[in-house]
C-alpha cells in the first residue's frame, strides 16, 4: 500500500479538491479518490486547526493517531477497511496526517439511521 500513498501524494490537489470531497468530520475532510482501473478509496485527511493552540493540536493528532491504529486492529466484514496512513506534505498544511480506507458509496452510518427510522417498528 506504500505505493499507493505515494500515487496519492502526486495527485494530492486532484484528491483535495472540493469536487472530491465526501464529507467533513471532528478532525478533517474525507476526500474519494478513484484509480484509473476503477478502484476507489475514501482519503481521511487531519487539518491542522489554526487558532488551536500547540496542547490542543498534540492532543488531537494523538486521538487521530489513536482511531487510525483502532481502524488498522479490526478487520470485519462490516467495518470501514484501512489500508494505510502517512504524514504528508499538503496545500492544506504541514504535517497532514492521511488515511487510505476503503471507499462505501453507500453514505454515512448517520444518513442509514435516518433513513431507516421511519421503517422502525418499536
């Protein structure tokens, strides 16, 4: 997969573009980058907040290095898969942490509960 980070990193402003990008969460962006063989992957990205201070940055890169090593230990059929991570030089800042995971085109977990809730019977 180390290749792949490093395919990714060469086409870093085509995979941060907003046209690319899936969704935003407490820690960043995620971005779908789709290979030329048709192959997609969903690019977790850390950006760097700004008006944080140093403690407050430290302490949420080590909790987005604490969910990538949690998302790397499980492996199930119905769990995101990782494939990968890596410090990187990006338009967004330096340091950006990504993660290479499995894409779902499916939507979010958020997006089935609400779409499912109606068709609850309890």
């Amino acid at each position: 997969m180390m290749k792949k980070m490093k395919l990714f990193r060469r086409r870093q402003y085509e995979i941060e573009s907003e046209e690319n990008k899936i969704g935003e969460g407490h820690y960043g962006n995620v971005y779908r980058y789709q290979e030329e063989n048709g192959h997609q992957y969903a690019i977790k990205i850390l950006i760097e907040e700004k008006r944080q201070s140093k403690q407050e940055k430290e302490e949420r890169m080590r909790l987005f290095i604490v969910e990538k090593e949690i998302m790397k230990s499980i492996n199930h059929e119905f769990i995101i898969k990782y494939f990968d991570s890596q410090s990187v030089q990006s338009k967004l800042g330096p340091n950006t942490i990504w993660i290479a995971m499995e894409y779902a085109d499916a939507g979010t977990f958020e997006m089935f509960i609400k779409n499912n809730k109606d068709n609850d019977d309890h």
